[in-house]
C-alpha cells in the first residue's frame, strides 16, 4: 500500500533522504521491533522509533514508573509515577504517532517467553540494566535468530554494538564468557548515572535499529562503541565471534534457555561476600526495636561516602564495602554487628567477608536504608 498524503506529510524529512525515499519509508511501516525494557535507554530508543514510523514495536517491562526514574527516563511525566510503565509509554508513543501498533508486555522477559516474543519481531532493542537479562537476550538472539542493538550506561560512560551471529557476528557472551560476581559491578542506583549519557547511547540504539530495519548504512555487528562522556570522546573496537562460544561458537553446547539469575550467581559460590546459607536477617522494625530498647550493637554502613551524605539510619557507622577487609580489626568481637547497604546486597558480601575472618555475630538489614524509609522512618530519603 503507498503511502498516505498524511504519511507523506508526516515523513517529509525522512523521504527527502535519498537512502530512505518512500521505499525506505515503507520498509520501516512494515517492520517491527521489540524493546526489552522502557527505562533509561528505552525511553528515547522508543521515542526515535515511534517518530520514525517503524510499524509495529513491542515494550518489555515489568515495573513501574518512580520518581527516581524521572531523572533519565524521558518517556515518562510526573503525573505518571506509580503507573505501569508499559501502560505509560504506549499512552505517551501513541500520542506522538497514532498510526503505530503498539504491543505491551508488563512482565519481565524471562526463560519462559523470550523465545516466543523474539520470534514475532525483526529486531530486539536491549535496554535492560541487570546482567541475567542481558544474558538471557543475548542467548535468546543465537537461537532464534533475531539481531539485538545492545547499549549499557554506567555514571559517565556508554556502550553500544549490535549482536547479529545469523550474520557470523559474535554475542553477548563472546564478550563476557562469564558473568562478573554479584556485587562486582554496580547497579545504575549504586553507582549513579548521568541522566544525558543514557539519552546519547538511547538514542544512538535507535539509529542503528533504524538503519539495520532500512538496509542502509555499516551494520555495527562485530564492533564496540564506547562512550566518555567527560571527556566528551569515543572509541570504536572490533569485537569478535569467539570459535569457543557456548552460544554461537564452532562447537555450542548451549542449545535452549537457562535459570539466568541462577547463572549470574554461580561464579562468586566461594568467593568473598558471597551471600552465605547461614546469613542472619534483621528487618528494619525488628532495629528500631532493638535501638529503642539500648540494645548493644553496631550498626555498619557499607555504602560509598556520597551515598551517606544523602540518606542514613541514624548511628550507622560508615566502613564501604572495598574497605570492609582491611579495616575489619576495627570491628568488636564482643558486640552484636548489624551491617546494612542501600537494599541489602552488599551488606551481604560485607558479612561473607567478616564470616570468613571469623565474625560470627553478624545480621544484614534486610531491605537497607531503603526498607528503613519504606518501614520505619520515611523522613529518610530515598534514591
């Protein structure tokens, strides 16, 4: 079917492109595209794709909009904090272009259905923040056959390249045979992000989804893009299939879906800080229990300096988590220790590590700082 007079306005500055045209225009109306996860990289990927008229693009997400997204996640209005984000985002990409289908999915991607939605679209987006995901995308690419544009942000800095491996192009885990150990690389609440940095990687997923869906351009397969921010710099890399892949290598072994968070877990079994089977739990009630009846104890924060500045539980001394070895002569032997982080991951490691120099009476504040401000003091903020 040829384009409207409607669409024709609408894609004005697309058709004067002489790599796109009409033809271009009508190519990207009939493809499709799933983005797995409409947070910070999602939220101008989708933005971009929606305003380019791609014809059908799915949305992965299983959460739901904080105030603490607002910061980076563009896709997203104050009024909307609570609410769903798949719900969000298809009422604000509607808007923006109404001629679009928009097909939500407000789940996580899992073992389960990854196969089934990577098979009903032409390309997948990765804008996920966790390594089982990723993982997870990157196996559920090799099997089906579907190209992922994957991009990562972490404080200042960006990634970007496009695993295709039906195109000889290697994977996820060409790169990253393992996995690194819970803890060993920060979350995006731990570790801060410029909220601009996610929109540049954001947007350049985008442009490359754009460009693989029109057949124009150098495909990004078998390449690395990385992004300095503060130095306003970048650098391109060749990146490799590796020939020992158990994914896409000359011998895979890999042949179906894993327990990813199983897999993410099992390179740290016997390092330090590994959250041990007989780890105490202390709730935040159960310590502002123990606070008002002057029980003896020390309360350990293991967070970085810049996040006690923004939020404490009052009497929490600070020892961060890579300094937790060292200083752990500090520490009494006498006296109960109760450790505690921002959710309660790293105050975990912290207590493998006290465990494996001998500390026994240790507890973990379930839930961290942020459980405080949800269940005891919500004076406390939270980020």
């Amino acid at each position: 079917m040829p384009l409207t007079s409607h669409e024709v306005a609408r894609y004005a500055r697309h058709l004067t492109l002489s790599e796109v045209g009409v033809a271009g225009q009508e190519r990207l109306r009939n493809a499709s595209a799933l983005c797995v996860g409409a947070g910070g990289l999602g939220s101008p990927a989708l933005l971009y794709l929606a305003a380019a008229g791609v014809g059908r693009i799915g949305i992965v997400d299983g959460d739901v909009v904080s105030l603490s997204n607002l910061q980076r996640q563009v896709l997203y209005a104050t009024g909307e904090v609570g609410t769903a984000k798949t719900d969000a985002a298809q009422s604000r990409l509607s808007a923006l272009n109404p001629d679009i289908i928009l097909e939500t999915y407000p789940e996580p991607l899992t073992s389960a259905n990854a196969l089934d939605l990577f098979q009903r679209y032409d390309l997948v987006l990765d804008g996920s923040d966790n390594f089982p995901t990723r993982y997870l995308v990157s196996d559920a690419s090799v099997l089906t056959g579907v190209p992922v544009v994957h991009g990562a942000v972490n404080r200042f800095e960006g990634q970007l390249t496009v695993f295709d491996t039906k195109r000889g192009g290697p994977c996820y885990r060409c790169l990253f045979p393992v996995p690194p150990a819970p803890g060993e690389v920060p979350n995006c609440a731990e570790a801060g992000v410029l909220g601009a940095v996610v929109g540049v990687i954001g947007t350049l997923m985008a442009t490359e989804s754009l460009k693989h869906l029109l057949g124009v351009g150098e495909p990004f397969t078998g390449k690395l893009l990385t992004f300095d921010a503060l130095s306003l710099s970048s650098r391109s890399w060749k990146i490799r299939r590796s020939r020992a892949c158990v994914a896409c290598g000359d011998t895979p072994t890999l042949t179906e879906l894993i327990d990813y968070e199983q897999f993410c877990g099992a390179t740290c079994d016997t390092a330090p800080g590994e959250r041990t089977n007989d780890m105490r739990e202390i709730t935040p009630v159960e310590l502002k229990a123990k606070m008002d009846a002057g029980e003896k104890f020390l309360l350990v924060d293991v967070r970085e300096p810049y996040e006690y500045e923004i939020a404490k539980i009052p009497g929490s001394v600070l020892i961060p988590l890579g300094e937790i070895d060292r200083r752990a002569e500090e520490l009494p032997d006498d006296t109960e220790i109760i450790l505690q982080c921002r959710s309660g991951a790293r105050s975990a490691q912290a207590l493998g590590i006290l465990q494996a120099k001998g500390f026994t009476n240790l507890a973990n504040l379930k839930g961290g700082v942020l459980g405080w401000s949800d269940t005891v003091d919500p004076s406390v903020p939270k980020y």
